[in-house]
C-alpha cells in the first residue's frame, strides 16, 4: 500500500486501529516525511476541528485555527526530543490557538448546528434550531475552565488522563471540573430551554 493510500485509509477509518501506529508516524514526520505529517494530519483534523468549533464558536476560525495548530506542530516536532504523546500535545497547542483568539477577538464559545445533524422536515427543524441555540447559550455562559474540560471529552474523546495533559493539572481536578461542568451545564440548559429562540 503506497503512503498517500494509507493516508486516505487512515482518514476514513474511524478506529485507524488496523493501519495507526502513532510512534512510527511520529518519528517519520520528525524526520521530514510531509507524507507522515499527513497521516497525522488526517487522523486527527476533524477531532480537532469539532474541538476548536465548540471552543471558538466560528467553523471558518476553527479551521483557520485548526492549520495553525498543524502549522505549528509541524514547525515543533523535529525538534522535541523523547517519547511524544501526540494527542494530548496537539490538543494543547489547539487550545493555546483558541486561548490566543479569545484574548485578540473575545468571541463567545458555542456549538454549531452540524449539517448531519439538520431534520428534512421544517416542524423538526425549527424544534433542532431551539434545542441548539439552547445548547449554545448554555455552553457560552459556563466558565472556561468547565466548558474546556467538557469540549475536550465530547468532541474530542479524550480521556480524563489526556484531558489533564493538555490543561496541565491533575486528573482528579479534570475530574471534579468534568462533574462540576455537567451540573451547571443542566442547570443552565434547563434555564436557557425556557428563553425564546433567537435563530
């Protein structure tokens, strides 16, 4: 199998089980192989980008902000030494990005509204608008330091282990974060269900 079709192997296969191995693709791309770079690139993009989307609140900023996480990356990685775990490494220069945005743009942090998620028919869309103005509002209001943790676990699938890397504290802290964000997360929704849809 040729390099750019294990790229494209390991962009559509959603557990990249059979063809991932993280440490070879590594110390490929730390060697100056754009094609292993690639293949990290499409095994994490879209993880990342729903991440930064749920951070920034924008799609057009997240994947802006999304190619500077690579760029990035790409620019750091022949020169870090050791063993890498790549995930949580990625994770935190995507959110040192959004963290940078925030201070430069002050943007409110919300979730989109997914083409795959959109019903055909109008009553039922009008009813996903409201729900997802409702999730927005509730995600918009919670405090950095609940909704990062949350973002993190939902969009990105990281555990609490790789969460606590990426935000430099402990895991039990992710842990009572993640706790403390799911409670005022449903107090706030339920709250927010209440208020009028402004799609």
């Amino acid at each position: 199998m040729s390099d750019l079709a294990l790229v494209e192997a390991i962009a559509s296969d959603g557990s990249g089980a059979a063809a991932w191995d993280e440490h070879v693709w590594v110390e490929r791309a730390r060697a100056g192989d754009m094609e292993a770079f690639d293949a990290i690139m499409a095994h994490y993009e879209t993880r990342l980008l729903r991440f930064l989307t749920g951070t920034v609140g924008d799609v057009e900023v997240a994947r802006e902000l999304c190619q500077d996480t690579f760029l990035a990356a790409y620019q750091a990685l022949p020169k870090l030494k050791g063993e890498l775990r790549l995930s949580p490494w990625l994770y935190t220069i995507a959110l040192n990005k959004a963290r940078s945005h925030h201070r430069r743009r002050r943007f409110r942090t919300f979730v989109p509204l997914l083409d795959d998620t959109v019903p055909s028919d109008a009553p039922d869309l009008q009813n996903a608008n409201a729900l997802q103005d409702s999730v927005r509002r509730a995600l918009a209001r919670l405090p950095q330091q609940y909704a990062h943790p949350l973002l993190l676990q939902t969009t990105g699938g990281m555990s609490c282990r790789e969460i606590a890397e990426v935000l430099q504290c402990s895991e039990s802290a992710v842990k009572v974060r993640l706790m403390r964000a799911r409670n005022a997360f449903r107090a706030i929704y339920e709250e927010e269900e209440h208020r009028p849809c402004t799609i």
